[in-house]
C-alpha cells in the first residue's frame, strides 16, 4: 500500500472515532486570550489512614477545562469555534469535541511543566478544573469543592505568563479492614441455643464502644463469621457468649483482641466453644 494511501485511511479512521477524552485531542481555538496553569499531584490516601492508594500511574490521561462565569454565578464550558459559554451541564454530558480544554494522556502527562490554555475572554472569572482518569476510564481525581481546581480572573494582558498553580487530588479509597471468625463447638451441639459475638471498638485503656453484634444459630457455626468495616491503626474486643436450652452449666464466655494497623485483611480467628456434660 502506497503511504499517501495509508494516510488517507488513518484519517478516515480517526474520523469515526468516539468523541471521548480518551480519544479526543486537545482542543483549543487559537484566538483569544491565554493563561499558563502548572498541575501538581496530591496523592490519595486510605480512609483512617496514611498509606497511598493511588499515584500518578494510574492516571492514564487527564484534561484541563476552563470554566468560566459569564455573570450568572455559575461557570459554563466555552465553545471551541465561538469562544462563547455554553449551556452548563455535568462533566458526564460535557462533549469534548466542542468546548475549550487541554489533554495530556501517558506518557506525556507532566506534573513539573506549565500547560498553556487558550481560546479564553479577558476580564473574565474562571474556574480551572482539572480531571484525572484510569484507563478504563473512570475518574481518578476529586472533584468537589476546589480539590482539583483553581478560580482566577483573567486579566486584559495577550498571555498571562504567570504560572499558576493547579491541585489535582486523586480520590480517597475507603479503609475497611476485615477477618473471618470461626467457631468450634466440642461435646453435645443439640445444648447449644445460640452464641452472640459482640464486636467491641477500645477508645483509651479499658474503656470500648459497641460497633456491631451477631446472634449465630448453631447451623451457621459450620461457615465461618465474617467481620468487616474495622478501622485502621485500632484495637477491638471481641465478645463471645454461648447459651444453652437446657438451662444446665453454660459454656464458658470468651474474649479476643483484633488489632488493625494497615493491613485491611487480617488473619483468620478462631474459638472453641467446649459444652460441659450435664
């Protein structure tokens, strides 16, 4: 095949893509006024904890739009070919190949280099939002409040060469740590009524605060008990306690103590219920 051949179906190809960020190239009219912005990454954190969950290797691409508020109190995208603000909609139903933005996908994302946009109204307010996806793509950043943007006001200048600064803070992952509890009973099971298991949070010393309770028929003793939604860098108390039908001696009552540091499966625990002969 000819190379001019080969360029033409490339085109026609492209041509037929989706308009996704994904796919989409940056897209910036050439008129107009024009800022610098510098994004800078805060890394995610676990819930209760310290430890990053996600980086700047899952970004798989990430677009800069500029929002900006004609008056109204709200902040519209603007029109590639117009430069003038559209009508406001959620980022889900933004269309990429008609408003102002800047993309960056992997491996050019670059958190230590300016990026110019263009195609902007001097005088004017903007909010700069900055929006980070994973390859399939979800989104990875914050977007509430002013995670991952920037408000400014645009001044009557060609290009403002003053770089300004831009958050883009990746989403929190919930911690919530979780074990299996197995019970044993030994001697005569037909004694046994039920066993309660109390999960128990310690605050300072001695002193817990109750979080969450299960009542087991002896049927379910033969799967184990699963207990999850513990926090990080916390000690637990578990509580068991069985009760018989036949009002005779009663097994006797249990404690286990569950440390959770930042590991969110702990190992599996275990207690033997031992039913006295009556």
């Amino acid at each position: 095949m000819h190379l001019r051949s080969v360029v033409i179906a490339c085109c026609l190809f492209l041509a037929g893509c989706a308009a996704t960020p994904s796919t989409m190239p940056s897209s910036i009219p050439s008129q107009g006024h024009s800022l610098l912005v510098r994004p800078y990454l805060t890394a995610s954190r676990l819930t209760q904890s310290l430890v990053p969950t996600r980086t700047v290797d899952d970004i798989d691409y990430m677009v800069i739009i500029p929002l900006f508020d004609p008056g109204d109190g709200q902040f519209h995208t603007l029109s590639k070919t117009t430069g003038e603000p559209l009508e406001t909609f959620e980022s889900e139903q933004w269309d990429w190949s008609q408003i102002v933005h800047v993309g960056r996908y992997m491996p050019w994302i670059r958190f230590d280099q300016p990026i110019q946009i263009s195609g902007l109204k001097a005088f004017g307010r903007y909010r700069i939002q900055a929006l980070a996806y994973d390859r399939a793509g979800r989104l990875l950043s914050q977007s509430a409040g002013s995670a991952s943007s920037v408000d400014l006001t645009l001044a009557d200048d060609d290009t403002t060469l003053v770089e300004t600064p831009l958050p883009v803070q990746l989403m929190d992952t919930p911690f919530g740590a979780s074990f299996n509890l197995t019970l044993s009973p030994i001697g005569d099971i037909n004694r046994l009524e039920s066993v309660t298991v109390t999960i128990k949070r310690v605050v300072s010393g001695s002193e817990t605060v109750q979080v969450a309770t299960y009542s087991l028929q002896p049927f379910e003793l033969l799967t184990s008990l699963r207990v999850a939604h513990l926090n990080a860098q916390t000690r637990y108390v578990v509580d068991i306690e069985p009760h018989v039908v036949d009002g005779g001696p009663a097994p006797a009552s249990q404690s286990l103590e569950v440390q959770v540091d930042r590991d969110d499966e702990l190992p599996q625990r275990e207690a033997v219920i031992e039913l006295p002969a009556l």
